[in-house]
C-alpha cells in the first residue's frame, strides 16, 4: 500500500486572519490535532508581529504545545516558518520545534517584496539555515516559492525549479516542498512541473504546496500523485488563500480532499474518517468566529 507524509497547515490558513486567535485557544486547536493523529503540522511562524500579527505569540503558543503527544506517545513533527536569521534565532530556542521552515523564492519581484533580499542574500540563508539546524538537531524544510510561475512577467519554467533543487540538495537539503504561492498552475501544469523535476535530485523528499479554486482540487492532488509526489501540505476545510492570486476563490487545497481523494487510490494517511470529522468540525467553528480575512503576504 502507498504510503503519504501529510502536512496540516494551520499557520498558512491563520495567519491572514483579521481577528486575532487567543493563545489558548490555538494551542487547544494544536493539541487536538496532534492527539487525533497529525503528525506533522505547519503550527507557527517567527516573523515579524508588525506583518503578521496572528503569529505574534509563537513562542507562547510552542511553550504549551511542546509535551503534547500523538496517540501512541510520540512527539509530533512542528514546523515553524522563518524568513531571517532573526526568526531563524527565535525557532530554534523555541521549545518542541522540530522543523524549520524556509521560503525561497524563485521570483526576484515576490524575494525582494517578501524578505527584501537578495538571491545571493538567500542563499547565504539557506546555507546558515542548514547548517544551524543541523547543529541542533532539528530538521529543514524548505518552500520553492513561485514554482509553478508568477505574476510578474519574469523568466520561469521548470529548468529554473530543477536549478534551485540541484542548488538545494548541493547546500545539504533534504527536504523541499514546490509551492504554487499564487494558485496558477493546472492540474496539466502540476504533472509537468513535478514530472521534469522529481529525478533530478536523488535522495531528496519533493512535496508540493498547492493552492487552488475548489473545483480544481481533487485533479491537482491526483496530477502530483501520479507522477510520484508523496508528501502533501494541506489545510482543513481550505482555510487560509493567496493574497497575490486575485481571486478569492483560490485558497489552500482542502486537507479532507487531500485524505479522501487518496484514500480512494488505496493509500495509507494515517488519518481515520472519524478523526478527520472532529478536525473538520473544530475548524468550522474557528472559521465562524475569526474568518474575515486581512490581505497579507505568506511566507510561502
């Protein structure tokens, strides 16, 4: 039977909401998760409270988070996105972090509109970012931001994706996710991206992060899967969306499409039916008290 890495993103769906979500009831939410059974959950961000409110209490929200465990006992994988050595210094003194996440982008416009770097700025991060984790412990994830094209009328195709692997895999990366920060691909597109580039970089775990208008959805995770991805970023009920994408219909690809699409196809989530209802359920009502969204750039 397959076998899937799933990666709930909470953070991604939060942290372009209007109102803010009290710790308490975010480590709530959190804890609930982990003890359902998700494994791995995109929970925080060490950013900059100023452009991202929402995560202004990270630290807070990993200190009650940290002794949480999974059914049968283990700690969970919790990632948290960082964006410079700042938040990099943050996560990593941050307790029950076990990921870090970074976002490199492949467009110069969304880099220097996002982080105000450099390519060569980046990559110096991503190099430190390697390295840092790796002293510590802890593991790297990092977002190819624009993978499957931009906005910006600026050079890009699948060669540009393959350079940025082969650049990742050289600086020690082992794990990559290709984002579709501003929902364009088609499902066509998704296949042929992720097809020209899986084989490039050997021994390296290529997932993808998609967005996507809620029609598209089950073809976008079956496009992925087909040509060989195994590990998939996904928020309940589709929570969260793109700021850059103009149309507000796009947003993340739904976790419970992601599951049941898959288990269709024989493939083991680890995510039972009844634990998906209760996650569904709890996230509806975080959607009705706090859904208005505000319009701001995501790391990813």
């Amino acid at each position: 039977m397959n076998e899937v890495t799933i990666v709930e993103c909470p953070r991604d769906a939060w942290q372009g909401l209007h109102e803010p979500i009290p710790t308490a009831e975010k480590v709530r939410y959190l804890s609930q998760l982990v003890k359902l059974g998700f494994r791995h959950i995109d929970a925080v961000s060490f950013v900059s409270p100023k452009h991202v409110p929402q995560m202004a209490d990270s630290e807070d929200v990993m200190r009650e988070l940290a002794s949480v465990k999974l059914p049968l006992g283990e700690s969970p994988d919790i990632i948290g996105i960082v964006v410079n050595e700042q938040g990099l210094e943050r996560a990593l003194a941050a307790q029950g972090v076990t990921t870090i996440g970074y976002p490199y982008s492949i467009s110069a416009y969304f880099r220097r509109a996002n982080a105000n770097m450099s390519r060569d700025q980046s990559r110096a991060l991503v190099e430190k970012l390697q390295r840092d984790t790796k002293s510590a412990g802890r593991k790297l994830v990092v977002y190819i931001s624009m993978a499957f094209g931009n906005p910006y009328n600026e050079p890009w195709g699948p060669e540009i994706v393959e350079d940025a692997l082969i650049w990742l895999k050289d600086s020690g990366v082992r794990t990559v996710s290709l984002a579709d920060t501003v929902g364009l691909a088609s499902p066509l597109d998704v296949a042929r991206v992720y097809g020209a580039v899986k084989n490039c970089v050997a021994g390296v775990d290529i997932g993808v992060h998609l967005h996507s208008r809620p029609e598209d959805a089950v073809a976008k995770v079956l496009a992925a899967f087909e040509v060989g991805c195994r590990r998939f970023d996904g928020a309940l009920t589709g929570l969260g969306g793109c700021p850059f994408a103009g149309d507000h219909m796009v947003g993340n690809i739904p976790t419970e499409t992601i599951l049941t699409t898959l288990a269709a196809r024989g493939v083991a989530t680890g995510i039972d039916t009844k634990s998906l209802a209760i996650a569904c359920a709890m996230t509806g009502e975080l959607r009705e008290k706090y859904a208005r969204e505000r319009e701001v750039p995501r790391p990813n």
